[in-house]
C-alpha cells in the first residue's frame, strides 16, 4: 500500500495567507510542488521553504481520488487547497 505524506502549507501572501496540504513523498518533492503552485497562483515572487511547509502526518493513498493517486504516481503529488 502507498502511503502520502501530508505537508500542511501556510504561506502568507499580500492581503492573505494562503493554506493547502502538498501530498507527496518528500520534503524536497513538496517543496517543488508548493513552489509550482504559488506560481501558479500568479506569486512567483513567493518562495516557499520548510518553515511554511510541514510534514503534518501520512494517509493512504487509495484514500484519494483516481485523478490524485494518478497525479502522485506521474508527478510524485498533487495539491488540496484549504481555506485558511
């Protein structure tokens, strides 16, 4: 069974902050993914570290929707926005 680890995310942003879970295999993998998402979300200027992203706990992967384990096995995670 996959297991994902759950690296909770809070990154304060101009007006904001911004809170989403990077479920992914490693610290160096979540940090990729938080980094591609903030610039995604229009804030390249933004640099995510450890600090803002945390290993939280693991789930497993079957937990998740066939669209998410699919993206964890091509890109090695996906991202769940939260509301902050």
């Amino acid at each position: 069974m996959d297991a994902v680890k759950v690296f909770d995310t809070w990154v304060e942003v101009p007006g904001k902050m911004l809170h989403f879970d990077v479920m992914t295999g490693d610290q160096a993998t979540a940090l990729r993914l938080a980094n591609e998402y903030m610039a995604a979300q229009g804030f390249t200027a933004i640099a995510v570290t450890a600090e803002e992203c945390r290993f939280c706990h693991q789930e497993p992967l079957v937990m998740f929707t066939e669209h998410q384990q699919a993206e964890f096995r091509q890109t090695g995670g996906f991202i769940v926005p939260l509301s902050a």
